[in-house]
C-alpha cells in the first residue's frame, strides 16, 4: 500500500494523523507536524488564513519542499501530489474555522 511518508521515516496513512498546532498568531498561519515527537524535521507545512468580518477564511495551504519532494521521489510526483492535496485538505476540514476566528477576535481586543 502506497501512504505518506515522512524523511524522519514515519509512515502517514491517515490526515488525522498529523499534529495541527496555531503558534503563529501574528502570521495567521497553522502550523502542521509530523506526528513523530522526535521528527528531525517536524514542521512539514503549513495553513494560511485571514479574518473577514470577524471570520477566519482559509486563504492556502502547502507542504514544505523537503517533504513534497521526499513523497514525490518514493511514489512519483503525480501521485505524490495527487496524495499531498488530499491530505492538505482534510487537514484544512479538521480545523475549528469559528472558533479561530473567535480567538482572533478575542485578541484584538
């Protein structure tokens, strides 16, 4: 079976599987990691978005090169890519769009 794979070497069948964590609040951006704790890489991509009238809207989100072309390598760019996307965008499912926009909200004042 094919799956994701992280260069640190772990496995990724399942998009729930990556650890989705919002540090960078100035940049609007989520951060995803690899779901290896001891992950030389960790941080594997990321989810940008912006506040429209106090709602936080998905803006884009990518997978950093070095993991991109670690896919791309062992299952071939298109099926990698094909692969990658999906998983960007179950990712971008998982995430509490109304409450983020909430916390921004919540900071600005």
């Amino acid at each position: 079976m094919d799956a994701i794979q992280c260069p640190c070497g772990r496995v990724i069948k399942n998009p729930e599987e990556y650890k989705v964590v919002y540090l960078k609040h100035e940049l609007k951006e989520i951060d995803i990691l690899c779901p290896n704790d001891s992950c030389y890489l960790r941080e594997l991509g990321y989810i940008k978005f912006e506040i429209v009238n106090g709602k936080a809207k998905f803006k884009e989100a990518s997978f950093y090169p070095p993991f991109v072309t670690w896919n791309s390598g062992r299952l071939g760019a298109d099926k990698a890519t094909k692969m990658l996307k999906e998983h960007l965008k179950k990712i971008a499912e998982r995430v509490d769009w109304e409450r983020l926009g909430e916390t921004e909200k919540a900071e600005e004042s």
